[in-house]
C-alpha cells in the first residue's frame, strides 16, 4: 500500500524528467519504497513495472518482505549485470549520485553509462522527509524507548565511572528496554572532553564538577531515534550554570521557531541570535539539527544556508527533525541539548520527554 504511493511519486517525478528508468541502492531508500530490510538490493523503477534484485542469501526474506516489484535473485554476476541486462538499451537512468560508485555506474550502464545514467541527488530523501501517521507513530514510540531509560543512567552517572561504562549501559538498557540497538553509537562526553561535539566514549573516569554530555538513540521498527542531554556530577559551577541556560534559552528559542512553512535556517537562526546575545555564538560548531527517520542524519537540515544556486529547505507537516544547538569551550567542557521535534500544523510537538533542567547529580 505504502509502497505503491511512494512509487508512484517517484514515477510522477521519472515522467517529469523523462526518464526511461529509476535504479536505487541506497538501503533506507530501498526500505522505504519496498520494505526490503537487508544489506544487499537494487530497485529498478521502470514507467510501467519495477524489478528487485538481491543475492541468494536474501532469498526468502525478500519474498516476504518486497512490495510493489518483481523479485529477481541475482547469481555470481551481481546486482548490477542483472539490472543491466534487464535495461537493454534504456536512455535516461536515473541513478542516486551519492550512492552509486563509478564501477557500480560502468556496471549498470556499460560503456555508453556516461551517456546513459543521469545523476540525481536526494529525489527518495525528498520523499522520506515528510513522514505518514505510521512513520510519526514508530518515530515517538524509538524516542520514548530512549527517554524511558534515561532514569536508569543517571544511577550510572557517578564520580569514578568511566564514560564507557556509561556508554556500556546505555547500550545494555536500550536492548533490553526492547530496542533494536544504538542508532549511533552513544556519545558519552565528561568535563574538557565534553568540548569534542562528537566524542567517543573513553576510559576516562567522571569527577565532581563535571559536565557529562550524553548523547544516544535507539533503532525501532526500522526508525531511530536521537537525544542529547548534559548533567553535573555533583555541583555545577556558576559557569555551568550560565552556558547550561544560555543553550537551554537557544535551545527553546529553536523550537519556538517551528513550524510548517518556515525555511530550515531561520529555525538555525534562532538559535544562533540567543548565542550570539550570550556571547556564546563562536562556540557552536554545527548545525541546529537534522531530519531523522530510516537514517539517523537526513532532510531537512537546519543549518546555515550558503548555496546561491537553490533555495533553502523549508519546513513542512510530517518533517521530524532535531533541535540540538551545542557550545563547546576548548579545554574546559560542552554542553548540548537535543530533542526530535514533530513539526504539526500547529508548530512542534517534541517527541523526547525527558525533562531539561539542570540536573547535579
Ligand atoms: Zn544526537
Ligand atoms: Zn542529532
């Protein structure tokens, strides 16, 4: 059912653009318009029929799970003789320009392939950002699995215990609590180190005083989720205090700034003006936030906008996105507060109910 409608709107864009033919490998995008859930596949969209193509060991979970096209498995020749051979002498291929390597492109459009393959970015992507009530509804389920944890982790949350420790028990409680397993893996991140917005987590042991940035999400039914929080060991400092308000403030300003029709970096924007008044705004170091879905990054991004060439993404019903503007002080610690926000025609309803007061633990 999904699958025929998501087809159909890609057909609608393959008319558009005259094309004779679509092929996809992207994996989120293969899930997204088939429901195929394994690592190997190629979806050739044609006007009037689509064929699916994967290896043996896909088998009987392709014939279960592939809606809307013919499934083909492939022998030692590969996903990409298979669909060449299938395309013949098919002009026009629209082929998905991130995800298509150059031997995969000779491949799949043999000598003339230059000729043959149009190069499209994000056509898929640009779908998935609007999501339906049933993508929404498995969004908020991944990101209340991960909130529910989050008064579990703060027991682990004590002088002494090392940032892997924690990361250890994140993993743990999200697998348990019924997760398919981190959708990244955690970003546990204590006092300086807390100043590296993507920090692995490390032997380093917390101390009294510390800032700990957290950073973690879930996969469920094949969407995942994502959250950020910072609390103290023990007592914060007056200056915790201060930069912890200040992108609480940036963080809430972002979020008021929500809603359809709005483009993507004035959301950015917003948070960046609340930084700025505190002088904090040469600290954040990336953008406000990201759409998130079958992937964990994808559109809309919320971030400055720089292209001349195109106009910027605006904010839509459906879209769910990130709101995580961070401050990050070399040698002295981070803090960044995230949350996936649902945008509604009422503005946004977020998702992650995890409370953001400053806790000292
Ligand atoms: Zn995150
Ligand atoms: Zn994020």
């Amino acid at each position: 059912m999904e699958s025929t409608k998501r087809l159909a709107a890609l057909r609608e864009r393959m008319r558009r653009e005259k094309l004779g033919a679509f092929a996809s490998l992207h994996l989120p995008n293969l899930r997204y318009l088939t429901g195929f859930t394994g690592s190997a596949g190629l979806l050739l969209v044609q006007a009037e029929e689509a064929h699916f193509y994967t290896d043996g060991r896909y088998r009987e979970q392709a014939r279960l799970e592939v809606r809307g096209a013919q499934v083909h498995i492939t022998g030692n020749a590969g996903l990409y003789a298979a669909a060449a051979h299938r395309l013949g002498r098919v002009r026009r291929i629209g082929v998905e320009a991130p995800n298509l390597t150059l031997a995969a492109a000779s491949a799949l459009g043999g000598k003339e392939w230059k000729n043959r393959l149009l190069p499209t970015t994000g056509w898929i992507e640009q779908q998935r950002a609007r999501k339906t009530p049933d993508e929404i509804a498995r969004l908020r389920r991944a990101a209340q699995l991960a909130s529910g944890i989050w008064p579990r982790l703060l027991k682990e949350i004590q002088p002494g215990k090392s940032e892997r420790a924690v990361a250890a028990r994140i993993e743990f409680e999200l697998r348990r609590a019924g997760g398919d397993g981190c959708s990244f893996e955690p970003i546990v991140a204590a006092g300086a180190r807390g100043a590296l917005p993507h920090a692995r987590a490390s032997a380093q042991a917390l101390r009294r005083g510390d800032l700990v940035v957290l950073d973690y999400g879930v996969w469920r039914e094949g969407y995942a989720s994502d959250m950020t929080r910072t609390v103290a060991v023990g007592r914060a400092s007056a200056r915790a205090r201060e930069v912890y308000r200040a992108v609480l403030e940036a963080q809430l300003a972002a979020i008021a700034a929500v809603r359809p029709g709005v483009p993507a970096p004035a959301v950015d924007a917003a948070a960046r003006r609340v930084l700025r008044k505190h002088k904090l705004l040469r600290y954040f170091v990336h953008s406000t936030g990201h759409g998130v879905g079958l992937e964990i990054h994808e559109n809309p991004r919320l971030g400055q906008w720089t292209r001349r060439d195109q106009p910027p993404p605006v904010l839509e019903t459906g879209n769910v996105i990130t709101i995580e503007p961070g401050v990050y002080l070399p040698g002295w610690g981070g803090v960044r507060i995230e949350d996936m926000v649902h945008v509604t025609d009422g503005g946004a309803e977020i998702l992650t109910p995890t409370p953001k007061e400053l806790l000292e633990l």
